[in-house]
C-alpha cells in the first residue's frame, strides 16, 4: 500500500507544473478579464511608466488583455534563457542580455512596413528592434549644491565631490552593477568612452557610494534629499520624476552613454501575431512608451554626427562584456574602485 500511495503522489508532482524561481518586481493586467486572447509581457520597464501606452495599444482590441510582468534584466534573463518561461514579447534597456538572447536563438523573426522604417541601428537581424533612446543621466539635487557650481561633465563631477566630501559622504548614488543589468552594461560602456569614469568610480567610492538596483528609487531619493547626487540612471525616468525645482537632471558634456530599449518576439511565443503589432506601437509611440525618453525615429537631436553622445549599438560586440572572465575581471576592478 505505501508503495501505491507513493508513485500516486510521484504522478501527482509530475502533473504539477513547477514554480517559477526568477524574481517578480511587479505585475499589472489591463484590459478584460475574460478577454479572447491574451498577450504576455515580461519588461524591465516600470508599470506605472508602461500602463497608458499598453491601454493606447489595447484601445482598438476589445478582445485582449494584456499581462505585463515587471522583472530585472538580470532576472527576466533568467526566466527566458534557464526557465523557458512563456512570454509573448521582452522588452528591457539592457541591451547586451537582449542581444544575446536574440544571439542564442531565443526569439523569433518578424518584419513589417514599420520596422521596415527604423534605421539599420535600430534594429538587428530582423529579431531585436529599439523604439526608444534613453541617455544615462546625473541627477542633483539643488539644495545639496547649495552655494557650489553646478557641474558640467565628469571631470567637474571628480573635482566636486573631492574638494567637499563632507557634503557629499553616503549623500552619492549609484547602480550596484553586480545584480543590475542595465548598470553593468552603461558602467561597461562608460569604461570604454574613458577612463574618467574609473577616476569618477574612485571618488565616489571614497564617500561612501550608496548602491541601488533601479533608476527610480534613486530619483525618488534625490527628490526626498536622502541622497545629493546620482550617476548614471535612466534619463527619461529622471526627466519624468523631476517634478520639483530642486532636482536637477545632467547630461554631461564630455559624453553621454544613450541606451537603446528593444523589443523581441520569444521563440516559443503563442500570440506572435499580438506582439508584432505591439512592436509597431512601441515604434510608432516611441515618445510615450518612455515619458523623457527619445523616439528612435527621431533623428533632429539625436544624429551620429552629435559628438558627446555614445549610443550603445546593438549588435555581437556587446557580448564580449558578457564573457564569464571579462565579467570576473571588470567586476573586480569596479568593486577595487567602488567598495572602498
């Protein structure tokens, strides 16, 4: 009898399909409950930001709903690449992971009349296309520069927390790039432009750098004044949240890393068709996608031939950070720098 009962319950298990490990930030659904069809969304992006776009989308489909999952990069890689969870379409900033999901032959082609329309670095073998373009911004706050100049580029950032560290000690913000995906890939980035960014990492690191995951809980503590500065969060958030005169948004100077957000099709996806008309949408509405962010088909103030920008270009270049040892080493130089 113990035997029966034991391989009932071993048949049991096998029937229940098993949890989902990766980490959910936030999950909203819109539109009718008892909707025909069903359009999955794992996103980097947050809910509040994303929420008036989807019901945009959903303002001509009566029959859908939408079920829109707020993950890291980190995590919503996880759940693609080591869980296979289903989802309809992925959007995220972090480039880099996007690219080689596509590169590992996670997602699926798609073509239509308006990514036809994107220009050739905003889109990638058919599969990866960006709709947004979004700078890595410096926030301040005006109360803490009090009586201080107002800084232009890094070199100003470097000499400004240096010469007043008392102003600046555990007042100075930024990603911790060990779990953030999007820190890792502007922090990669950043080295690459220049090696202002290590001596900027040092000085920081000196007063006590405070580490986050995510762009809006350091604006929100600028906002607050729990912290004077942050580096390098997402400009379009920045933008977006900085509804008060004391907060102070940056786009240094000497340059600026500009993130692409893209969208692609998983490979397994149930509802392709649903999710090839939302990448027409997020294209086409580029601007409200992203409060503050920058249309890619809008080319006046963001063209190649703008020097102190530095758009990170899809494409397998981006991998090399990914490299297990590249990644061990570049870790270990930040954290030298850093966590002082």
């Amino acid at each position: 009898m113990r035997k029966l009962v034991f391989s009932i319950g071993l048949i049991f298990l096998a029937l229940v399909p098993p949890a989902h490990a990766f980490e959910v930030e936030n999950h909203i659904s819109v539109g009718p409950a008892d909707a025909r069809r069903v359009l999955r969304v794992i996103s980097t992006g947050d809910a509040e930001f994303f929420e008036p776009t989807l019901r945009d989308f959903l303002h001509d489909l009566p029959d859908v709903r939408i079920e829109y999952t707020v993950a890291s990069s980190g995590e919503m890689m996880k759940a693609l690449d080591e869980e296979g969870v289903d989802m309809d379409l992925a959007i995220s900033i972090a480039t880099d992971l996007q690219t080689k999901l596509v590169n590992d032959g996670e997602a699926q082609r798609y073509s239509s009349p308006t990514t036809e329309r994107l220009p050739a670095w905003a889109r990638w073998r058919e599969h990866l296309f960006a709709f947004t373009q979004e700078p890595a911004a410096v926030v301040l706050s005006r109360k803490a520069l009090a009586g201080l100049p107002l800084p232009e580029n890094r070199q100003d950032l470097i000499a400004l927390i240096r010469d007043n560290p008392e102003r600046f000690q555990n007042k100075v913000g930024t990603y911790d790039i060990r779990t953030s995906g999007l820190g890792y890939l502007y922090a990669t980035q950043d080295a690459r432009t220049s090696e202002t960014y290590w001596r900027l990492s040092e000085v920081m690191g000196s007063v006590g750098v405070r580490l986050y995951c995510c762009s809006s809980q350091m604006i929100d503590d600028v906002a607050s004044g729990e912290l004077a500065m942050v580096y390098n969060v997402l400009g379009s958030y920045a933008r977006e949240k900085s509804n008060t005169d004391d907060v102070i948004v940056l786009l240094p100077q000497d340059y600026t890393v500009v993130a692409l957000r893209t969208a692609f099709i998983p490979r397994d996806s149930k509802s392709p068709e649903l999710a090839g008309l939302m990448i027409d949408h997020l294209i086409s509405r580029g601007w409200q996608a992203a409060p503050g962010a920058f249309s890619v088909l809008e080319t006046d103030s963001w063209s190649d031939d703008t020097q102190a920008l530095r758009r990170i270009r899809m494409g397998p270049g981006l991998l090399v950070y990914l490299d297990a040892f590249k990644k061990i080493a570049f870790l270990r130089e930040w954290s030298s720098a850093v966590l002082q």
